[in-house]
C-alpha cells in the first residue's frame, strides 16, 4: 500500500520543483544543498501556499535546516540557484537577500525581522492570446549583487510564484529556498526597502490572486517591494 501511495503522488511531484544548488560566480552549480538549506520533505517537491505560514521565509523547517557551507560571491557579479528538474508552471521569479546580524553567521540565522531586501524580479511578456513567462522550462535563476552591498554573510531567497491556477485565494505557489552566501569586495550600500516573512505578501496581493488565464492580463504587479538596485 505504501508504494501504491507513493505512485499516486508522482504525477503531481513531476509538475513540481526544487531549488537545490547556489551558483558560483562563474556560472557554476554547487553540489545540491551544500550552501541551500535542505528543507524537510524537499524531495515531495510540494509548493508552500500559505503566505502567513514561516515557511514562506525559507520553506518547510528551512530557518532552523542549516546548509553546512557559505559560499563567497563578490559584490557586482551574477550568481544563482538551480532549479530541479526545470520551471513547469508560469510566474515570476523573484530574489531577496537579508544581511546577517553581528553575532551570527549565514549558517546559523533563522532570517527573522523586516530584514529582507529584493535584488531581482522577471515577470511575463505581454501580447498575444497569453502571457508569456521568461521562466518557463528554466533550469537556472539568475541574479547579480549589487555592486554597493556591503560585505558580509547573506541568506538569499529565490522564489517562483506559480500562478496557473492562482484566480483563488490560497492557490497560488511558492516554489521557494534559502542560500547562504558571503558577500566579498562590497560597498557602502543601504539596501531597501526592507521586509519580513511573512509578513511581505498578503493571500489577496494582486501579483498573487490573479487570473492569467482569461482575461488575459495586460499588466502585472509584483508582490513585496521595489527592486533594490543598489
């Protein structure tokens, strides 16, 4: 019976998706969660849904799952995360960092606080009989530091909010992980505007209840705060 359990749950798990492995600054993956923090019940690849949940920061038990490394990355250059296998379901794609407190490090802070700032966001493309979405079939996000963000360790959340099915309240989902990174030659940067999770979305956020289907949206507002562009 178990097995039969299992089988029933593929079908759903093969539309899913991970993010597993930080990418370094030459373009190259890491060994899976070796600087992401493994999140309980990672391989189920079920999406988090609820936007006042602490999973929302980090994903399931992932402010307490530490990653065993922190990976350096200079300020000014591109990094990343993969995704595993791929970016089945359309939506954007959004990237916040959190500068460690004094005390800790990236691989032993739980993130808390309105300590969250947002480096990068990629929406659809408008035109046509649908939305198109740059993300899809993606088997990397990537992101760039900027180039005044001051020195020191970072978590960094990737996210892909999927929206297919997101015209009701609750629907949408967050494919989401947390890295840990160390941000090297950096500047004197304030970064901002900062925000918590949860605390950032709310369920009824225009950018996450949503039809895209039809109407055929000719706008979209992303969720949480403006790009920090350092």
């Amino acid at each position: 019976m178990k097995t039969l359990s299992l089988l029933s749950l593929l079908p759903a798990a093969l539309a899913h998706y991970n993010l597993p492995a930080m990418l370094t600054s030459t373009g190259a993956a890491t060994t899976d969660w070796q600087y992401v923090r493994q999140w309980t019940d990672y391989y189920a690849y079920t999406p988090v849904q609820d936007v006042t949940s602490l999973d929302i920061r980090c994903n399931v038990a992932g402010t307490t799952n530490f990653a065993a490394g922190i990976l350096d990355i200079p300020a000014g250059s591109t990094t990343g995360m993969t995704v595993a296998p791929d970016i089945y379901h359309p939506g954007p794609v959004l990237v916040y960092m959190a500068k460690v407190p004094a005390g800790k490090t990236a691989a032993n802070w739980d993130g808390s606080g309105a300590v969250w700032f947002k480096v990068f966001q990629q929406g659809p493309i408008f035109g046509g009989q649908a939305l198109t979405w740059p993300s899809n079939g993606a088997t990397k996000v990537n992101f760039t530091i900027p180039k005044t963000t001051p020195s020191g360790n970072y978590l960094v959340r990737v996210e892909q909010i999927a929206l297919h099915v997101a015209q009701s309240e609750g629907a949408a989902q967050f494919y989401l992980s947390c890295g840990q990174i160390n941000v090297t030659g950096g500047g004197s940067g304030a970064p901002g505007p900062l925000v918590a999770f949860p605390g950032a979305y709310k369920a009824t956020d225009p950018g996450i209840l949503i039809n895209i289907n039809y109407p055929v949206p000719t706008s979209y507002t992303f969720p949480g705060p403006a790009v920090w562009t350092g």
